[in-house]
C-alpha cells in the first residue's frame, strides 16, 4: 500500500536529493538504496529519481508506487 505524501514526508525526500544522501525505498515488495538525485514530474505525476551505484544507472520511482521510505544519514 503506498504511503501518504505528507509536506514533512516530501522535505525529507527533496533535502535528501538536495544533499545527495541515500534513500532506501520500498516498492512493490522490493528494497532499493538508492542515491538521491531529484524530485520531479513525470506524465501527470511526481516521481523520485535515485541514482544507483553499482550500476550507474537512475531509477525513477513514481511517487504512488512507494509503500515505504527512509532517508539514510540524515
């Protein structure tokens, strides 16, 4: 079930992609740690993009498909 996005829940992910700090996420069942990169719109809705570093890839996770998140070293 996807999280509500509260203001307080949305500072902490935009400081995180502010700072560049790592965030571990949930979504459909599976954890990612990823480092932040942004917040931003994508179609219709917002999406969070992390940055992964043992691939070097971005993922971008929509917002209303992340059930849980934390922000690692904050």
């Amino acid at each position: 079930m996807p999280i509500r996005w509260t203001p307080e829940r949305m500072d902490r992910l935009e400081n995180a992609a502010r700072k560049g700090l790592r965030v571990s996420l949930n979504r459909r069942g599976t954890e990612y740690v990823v480092v932040a990169v942004r917040v931003t719109t994508v179609g219709t809705g917002e999406a969070f993009i992390g940055h992964l570093p043992m691939t070097g890839e971005d993922l971008t996770f929509a917002l209303e498909e992340i059930e849980d998140f934390q922000v690692i070293g904050d």
